[in-house]
C-alpha cells in the first residue's frame, strides 16, 4: 500500500510539471512565492523482522508553497541515520523529478548494510 500511495504521488507531481509547462510563469494560475522554503523528510522506519537491507525508498516532497518556474537551487543534507552497527553503512540520497510544486528523494542502501531509518533537511530557493 505505501508503494502504491509513493507512485501516485510520483505520478501527480509528474502531471504537475507537466501541465506547469503550458502555464509560464504558474503565477498566472497559481499563488507562487519567490522565498526559500525548507523542510525535512526521512525514508520511513524499517522494523527489525523486516528486511531492512538494501532497501530502495522514494518519498515525495510538496512545497508549502509552489514556484512560478522550477527552483534554481535545490539542496539536501543528511541529518539523521538508524543502521546496524555490525555492518557497514551504505547510502545514497539524490533528489529526484523536480518540479515548480516539489519533488522526489531516493534513499538507496546497498550491500550488507542495514539501514533502519534516514532523514535528510532540504532547502529549495527560486
């Protein structure tokens, strides 16, 4: 289930971008604001019965408020990781399918290691 609400927000953030293209600038249509916005989000906990190894987790991420055009400066930073102290600790976070309205992170572990939660702060600027 929380895979299938993931591709749905996926899938309207893409319909979003999409119909922000025909609309230049979306402040024609939309209240956009021209202020640094921030914010944090996290992979989402994983329990120790479950596999919590290479795990491959996209959250969504909406403005508060959204631009009038795509934001020039998108930045994350990790804050917060939960992983076994008998592995290595492996992880990526990229930012994905940004849009005036918001956009994906990815946290991907590989390997042996076990990640049981991440949180990354992001800051995205016009």
């Amino acid at each position: 289930m929380k895979a299938l609400v993931g591709i749905l927000i996926v899938t309207v953030l893409k319909c979003a971008s999409f119909s922000a293209a025909s609309i230049s600038p979306l402040s024609g249509k939309y209240q956009t604001t021209n202020q640094c916005q921030s914010g944090t989000v996290c992979m989402g906990y994983c329990r120790v019965q479950d596999n919590c190894s290479q795990r491959n987790v996209v959250q969504a991420v909406l403005f508060p408020h959204p631009y009038a055009h795509k934001p020039n400066m998108l930045t994350t930073g990790l804050n917060y990781i939960d992983a076994s102290n008998g592995r290595n600790t492996r992880l990526s976070v990229t930012k994905e399918t940004i849009t005036p309205f918001g956009f994906n992170v990815r946290f991907y572990s590989w390997g042996d290691s076990i990640t049981y939660d991440a949180c990354v702060d992001w800051l995205a600027c016009p």
